[in-house]
C-alpha cells in the first residue's frame, strides 16, 4: 500500500495512541485484501477509496473523527506508516512474508465485528 508523505507522528513507544491501533489495522486490512485473491478492500481498488470507506467504518464503530484518520493515511511518510503496518502485524503475529498465514487469518476474522475484518469484503 503506497501512499503519500508528510510527517504528522512519529510511532509511539507504545501503543496508547488510539489512531495508530486504528491505522494499523486499516493498513493490515489492505495489506490482506491485496495479497489475498478471496478478498477485496471496503470500498473497492485504490488508496483513496479504501481509506475513505475505512476511515468511515472507523469513525462509525470507534467513536472517533474519520478525518484524523484520513490525514494520518494520506500525510504520513511512508516508512511510518510501513512501521505501524509492521507492529500491527507483529502485535496479531503475522508476517507480509507469509501471506498463506495472512489468508488465514482474514478468512478467519471477515466480518463486520472484527477490528481488521471489518476492512475486507469478500471475493
């Protein structure tokens, strides 16, 4: 998932921000949909649709404002989002390096209810 650079926060020490739980699992959410062929992203092909309906889910089950998510996404340097990509993935202990795990694990948690299945629809 590429997407475009800024620099609005640094990963935390740990993981009281409640943004980057939220992006780390938008983020593992793509990360699944794109190397998955059972799946797709919420809001169909591209970064700005995903991240637009994602931030929409989030803000609906989470309680939260969808534009501090959207600016997270969309500004943030993309070696930043890539480390809370990749902590969100250890914290579930997953791996991009084992998308046969990662198939699993969305085939597991599709759904509405779940954190990160509520990103995936089905193929």
């Amino acid at each position: 998932m590429a997407l475009l650079t800024g620099g609005l926060w640094a990963l935390p020490a740990s993981a009281q921000d409640k943004y980057q739980v939220i992006v780390g699992e938008i983020l593992v959410g793509a990360y699944i949909a794109d190397r998955c062929t059972a799946f797709e992203r919420v809001g169909g092909p591209g970064d700005q649709a995903y991240v637009i309906a994602a931030s929409n889910i989030a803000a609906k089950e989470k309680g939260i404002g969808r534009n501090p998510v959207r600016k997270r996404i969309f500004y943030e340097k993309n070696e930043n989002l890539a480390a809370i990509g990749q902590w969100m993935l250890s914290q579930l202990d997953l791996s991009l390096d084992d998308v046969a795990g990662l198939c699993r694990y969305g085939k597991k948690v599709i759904g509405p209810e779940h954190r990160i299945g509520r990103y995936l629809v089905a193929n």
